[in-house]
C-alpha cells in the first residue's frame, strides 16, 4: 500500500506466504506474484522491487487494464462464478481471456528468467491456470506443482466453458495437480478424460511423454498460532473489550470476504427468522458478522453490498434495544488479535457458504478454542466438510436448516462441544499448513521419480545409433511391426486410419531392400490388410496371430479353429451395444471386438469392466480369452496370440538384426518371444518386456525412414 507518497509492504490477511513461511524457510525459496498496486511510474516500481526482493519475492507487474480484464474480469468474472456453481454470473468474454492469456505468460517470462529445470515450481490456483503448460514447454524437464485453491465444478458445468481444452491443457502442465478435496480431483479427472481424451487409472493421467497425478490435499491452518493466541496479552485485551460490550450474551459469529458464494444474505434471513421464531432468545444472543471488502470493482460484488447493508439494517431495525443490537456488523479487515479474541469469545461459529473450497475459518474457530467450548455450524458444500464428520452440517439453500442449526448449537452439551472439538483439534494440529505443504511437494517428487523411472528405458541418441549400425552391418533382417498406435497414431475417426503415403513410401523403402523381410502383425481384419498392404512386399499378420500371409501366398490359418462359440456370444456384445450409446461390435473370421472408442469415456470404461467379468465367467469352459486392448474388448481363441505368429517368421531363418515395435499389450506377446539379440521397443511410456521405448507413432516413423535411408556400405557416426 502507499502511505504518505511512501511504498509499505504488507501482508494480505490469511496469506498463503505468511502460513507457510516457516515451511519455505527450509529451501532457497522465492514468492512470484502481484504486488497488489497499480503502478506507472518507475521509481515507485523500482522501490516495490527492491522491497520485495529483501523479502525473497518478485513482482510481476500489471496495468490497470490488465486487472480489469485478467483479474477482475477472466478470474472472477468467468472462472470464479463458473467454479462455484453461479452459472448465471458467468460473463465469457473473448477480450477478458486474451489478457488472462497474456499475464499468464507474463508470469511464465518472470519465472522463466529466475528458474533452472533443476527447481521445484508451485502455482497456485485459478488466477494461472495457463502456467503450468506454458513453463513446460519453455523448461520441459522442470518439476511443477498446481494446486486449486477453489473447488473443482462438476464436468456438466465445467463444459460449457469456450476455453475448457486450453484450461485443462494448462494444468496438464503440471506433474501434480491438487485440490482441497477428493470429489473436485475426480471432477477433473473426469472433465480430462472426456474433454481431451487422456486415459487415467488410479488418479495417474498417462499422456504421450509423461504420467501426471491428481490427487486431494485438505489445505490445513497454522494451528498453534490459534490455539495459542488465548494467552497472548493482547488477544486477552480484545477479550476484555469484547465482553464489556456484549456482557454475557452468547456470541454468533461469521467471518466472510464479502462475496456470494458465501451466502451471507442467506445467514442473515436464517437469523432474521432464528429470532422470529424463538422470541426467547431475544436480547440474549448477538450476531457478529465480519465481513472483508473483496473485489470491490465487480458488479456482483457491489451490489450484495447493498443488500447486505440493507438486511443488517433491517434486522436490526426490527429486533434492536436500546441495550441490545442483534447483529454487530464489521465490514473491513480486522487485525489478527482482534479476530482471535472473536474465535474465543464466541460459542457458535456459523459458517454456510453455498460453495467453498475449503474454508479456513471453519477450521480457525475450532483450533482457537483453547478450552474446547463452542459450536461449529457448517456448511456441507464447504470443503472442509469432509474432515468436519460430528460437527452440526447444514444445506445452506435451507433457511429452516440453518435456523434450526443455530437453535441447536446453542442449546449443545457442553460435554459434546469438548468431544467434537478436541477430535478436530487432534486432526488439524496434526495435518497443519506446513504438513499439508510438505504432503504436496513430497507427493510431487514421488511423481517426478515415477516419471523418471517410466521413462530409463527411452531411447535417446546412443541406442538409436547402435540400433542403426547393427542393421548397416547386417544381412538378414526381420522387422515386426504393429499398425495401430505404432505405424499409425490412434484415431476415433475411422476415415483417418488408413495408412497415408508418408508411411507407404517409407514402408516401400524398407521391403526395397532386399536384405529386409518385413511382417505388420495386426488386430485387423485380413481383409483389411490385404486391402491396404496388398500391394507391397510386406508379410501380414491378421486378427492377433489368426491369420497369416506369407511371401503374397493365400492366406493361412495359424492353426485349425473353432468358430462356433461366436453365435453364443454374439449377442452379450449386442446388449452391451445397447447399454452403452456409441459403441460396436467388429465380427471378424475367428474373434468378436466389442469397440467403446466412440462412447462416453467414463461409461465405457465401467461397460468394458463389467463386460469383461461377464465373459470371463462365460468363457471359461469355452478354451477363449478375453483381451481388454485400447478402447476395446476382443474375445478370441485362447493360445492364439501375435507372439505366436511372430514365432513362425522368427524360425524361418537365422536372422542376424530382428526389431519389433508395439504399442499395446497384445504386443508384449511378440516381445516376450524374441531371441535376446533382437531390438523390442515399445511405443509410449506404459510398463513393458521390451527393452526399450519411444513417445509415438512420428518417433516410429522417424526412427524407420533412418533405417530405410540406410546406405549399407557406411558406417553412421
Ligand atoms: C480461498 C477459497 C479456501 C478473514 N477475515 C479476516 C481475516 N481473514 C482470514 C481468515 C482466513 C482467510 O482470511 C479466509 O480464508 P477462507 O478459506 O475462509 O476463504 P477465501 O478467502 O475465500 O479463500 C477457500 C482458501 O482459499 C484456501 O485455500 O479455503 O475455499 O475460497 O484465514 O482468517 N484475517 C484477518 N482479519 C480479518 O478480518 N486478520
């Protein structure tokens, strides 16, 4: 803030730097953010600066217009109404994204010009969501964090956001995404699935390079500074001030930034009704309600104001003495002793917002209480609802719930109070701010190391190289390939999965050597092979190993097969193609596929599960297998597999250079078979037996056409 021409650095109330600073004492740490003031002119800009910098923090500065539009416009026009369930606050303005776009990448420049890709970057909630995408791609290898501060909305709200997929690939930036609880993590779990497609199993989202984790962390407070405060001097003070005013009346006591998410009206009519229907407690109980001016620019903002202002002014107008105010309204941001000494004095905290979250005052009330009294109403919409079990919930749209909450925490044993409370204390001394903190960064580098271990088998420069010289020097060769996924990228649209002309001609080069014998082991359909590589001196392998083509000959049977059993089975798949919109069945010569690439992602998962149960228990006299592939269900004879296929060309002749490449597990059959000396290499980042991997179907492609490109009379260096 500026006070007398003069710049003065202070801490905003229940800042995250201040409850951690004694967490981030233990690193070379630096705070990148706002400052807070508009500033145009270079000397005061200078001055913020070095102030900032004696402190380990940097600032990014922004105009005027950038507050306006990224701040109180994209931030907490769109993101904030939209995350908190108010649809019809939602402004989605294409001006207010472009700066939220800018400052975004304003912050990755700042951070850009302090950071190595050997440090640790945390960012923090809503106001960056871009962040972590955007430092990724300028520092690749570097670990990031992103933690939510808000809840995460459910996937039916969260889409209809213009800017859903730029949002989502932003946090998939980071390496762990938090939130405060279970449900908002699943919810974006499910909102990344659906929207972009990217597959998870056990909160883990495997990408193309890389696995990223979401997961909850229930922020936690500084709790001894609570629960202490009651024997600090001046708290006591506060104490003494407070009840020389309100005597011994019993204290309600809410604490809110003044915003809608909050329900602060909606706490003032339960009130307003609490003392209409119980007449008896008139004069008795006050209200005290602290409320934070917050985002005073936005229109939403300035008119509950007003309102607020308005129902105070009412209630007390119609309850009030001449030696008794219901309602003690604060509205400004008070000194920390000052708020502790309310904590302690009063015997009801009512905290019902309609979305929060976590909400750290719910918590702070309850660690304040040094002798265990008092009573907590909170909302079940808040997130620390879910750490909260005993305590008196309510559903904040009721105002009969919330008077009758009221009613009852007044009247609760003081035995129970103490129970409840020391319960809850025992947790939050426990899981404090700076556990929470450590929870999250040690969870981060277990992920930054999972990634790392998925990742020792790459292929880098060297193994590409020894790969390419043993072809060079070698005479017979037999290449394995797979097509979906491995010479092709995996398409939903069935138009784009034919093979193009690069792939053609690169494959066209290869079966031009002659030293070379070069055999596509497929899933597909003969038919389909033949249709697409009829015409080329490649080998084919169709249905998992069924079929095989050799040398341009018929096709043969790998061996004698029964064909029978697809009439019983036939119509499980069409009942499964019933239930679950989008999918399909592929009836080939000797398997069934259910597919569910075009299905609801969620939904097709827990089909093809249940489906797989089904058959497993049908099949089991019936010498199948069942194989759960890419978005897919095969059932087929069992024994039958492209390892088995692979075999016969890998027994034709004595090879000296033998390479297969796959992608999926069906593939791992063809690994598992070939002779110590051959190069497997697995495409994409998944467990496997092959001794090495590559990111994509393009590196696939790369990596052959050098092959193909080989001048065998040269060594490559
Ligand atoms: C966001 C999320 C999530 C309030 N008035 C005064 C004051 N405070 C302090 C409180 C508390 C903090 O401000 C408010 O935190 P909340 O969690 O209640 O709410 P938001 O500001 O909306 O915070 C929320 C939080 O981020 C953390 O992740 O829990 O859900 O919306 O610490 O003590 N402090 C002082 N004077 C006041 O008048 N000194």
């Amino acid at each position: 803030m500026r006070r007398e021409g003069k710049i003065i650095l202070t801490p905003s109330a229940g800042g995250l730097a201040t409850g951690l600073s004694s967490f981030f004492s233990a690193y070379d740490s630096l705070w990148i953010g706002w400052p807070g003031i508009v500033s145009n002119s270079s000397h005061e800009r200078e001055e913020i600066l070095e102030q900032m910098q004696a402190k380990k923090m940097k600032p990014v500065f922004l105009t005027r217009r950038q507050i306006e539009k990224y701040y109180e416009g994209f931030s907490n026009k769109t993101i904030w109404p939209l995350f908190h369930y108010f649809n019809q606050y939602v402004v989605n303005d294409k001006r207010y994204w472009e700066t939220y776009h800018q400052v975004n990448q304003q912050f990755c420049d700042e951070v850009a010009q302090v950071a190595t890709e050997d440090d640790i970057i945390w960012v923090h909630d809503y106001q960056l969501m871009l962040l972590p995408g955007m430092l990724r791609e300028r520092l690749p290898g570097v670990t990031i964090g992103f933690f939510l501060h808000i809840p995460f909305p459910s996937f039916e709200l969260f889409r209809t956001l213009p800017w859903r997929t730029e949002i989502l690939s932003g946090m998939l930036g980071a390496d762990l995404v938090g939130f405060h609880t279970y449900d908002y993590a699943r919810h974006f779990i499910s909102a990344v699935t659906r929207i972009l497609g990217v597959d998870h199993s056990l909160m883990k989202l495997t990408l193309e390079d890389r696995t990223i984790r979401a997961d909850s962390f229930p922020m936690g407070i500084d709790f001894d500074k609570f629960f202490q405060a009651s024997q600090k001097p001046s708290v006591k003070k506060e104490v003494k001030n407070i009840r020389s005013v309100i005597g011994e009346r019993k204290i309600i006591l809410s604490v809110d930034r003044l915003d809608y998410s909050k329900a602060i009206t909606q706490r003032l009519r339960a009130f307003n009704q609490y003392l209409e229907c119980h007449p008896g407690f008139r004069e008795k109980v006050s209200l005290v309600m602290v409320v934070v001016p917050s985002r005073t620019k936005v229109e939403h903002y300035k008119k509950l104001k007003i309102e607020v202002d308005e129902l105070v002014g009412y209630i007390n107008g119609k309850f009030s003495t001449l030696g008794w105010t219901p309602i003690w309204y604060l509205y400004r941001n008070l000194p920390f002793d000052m708020l502790a000494a309310l904590y302690l004095c009063a015997d009801v905290g009512l905290v019902t917002p309609y979305r929060d979250g976590m909400n750290l005052v719910a918590k702070e009330f309850i660690a304040s209480k040094h002798n265990g009294k008092g009573a907590l109403i909170l909302s079940e919409m808040a997130g620390a609802a879910d750490e909260m079990s005993d305590i008196i919930m309510v559903n904040p749209s009721s105002i009969d719930e919330i008077e009758a909450a009221i009613n009852k925490a007044l009247h609760l044993a003081e035995d129970d109070q103490l129970q409840i409370n020391r319960e809850i204390q025992k947790k939050l001394k426990r899981y404090n701010v700076c556990r929470w903190a450590e929870d999250f960064i040690e969870t981060l580098l277990n992920t930054k190391d999972q990634q790392k271990q998925l990742l020792t088998k790459s292929m880098d420069h060297q193994i590409e190289k020894t790969i390419i010289n043993s072809y060079q020097s070698s005479q017979h060769r037999l290449l394995l390939l797979d097509y979906d996924g491995t010479l092709k990228a995996f398409s939903k649209d069935p138009e784009k999965v034919e093979p193009d002309d690069e792939l053609i001609a690169i494959l066209k080069k290869l079966t031009d050597q002659p030293q070379n014998a070069v055999v596509i082991i497929s899933g597909r359909k003969r038919e389909t092979l033949e249709k697409w590589f009829g015409d080329l001196k490649v080998d084919l392998v169709g249905e998992h190993g069924v079929w095989l083509r050799i040398n341009g000959a018929d096709w043969e049977l790998i061996e004698k097969l029964e064909s029978d059993w697809k009439q019983e089975i036939l119509p499980i798949l069409e009942l499964y193609v019933d239930r679950t919109p989008g999918s399909f069945v592929e009836t080939k010569d000797y398997s069934l596929v259910w597919h569910y690439r075009k299905a609801d992602p969620g939904q097709g998962i827990v089909r093809a599960r249940e489906l797989v149960d089904h058959l497993i228990y049908l099949t089991s006299n019936l010498s199948l297998q069942v194989l759960e592939g890419n978005k897919m269900v095969e059932i087929k004879t069992a024994g039958v597999n492209k390892g088995r296929a692979a075999f016969r060309w890998i027994g034709l002749k004595k090879w000296d250079f033998i390479i297969a490449l796959g992608d999926d597990w069906t593939d791992e059959d063809i690994f598992r078979v070939l002779p110590d000396t051959a190069y497997s290499i697995k495409v994409g980042i998944a467990s496997t037996e092959a001794k090495y991997k590559i990111k994509s179907s393009k590196e696939v492609r790369t990596l052959l056409n050098k092959l193909a490109e080989v001048n065998s009379d040269e060594n490559i260096k």
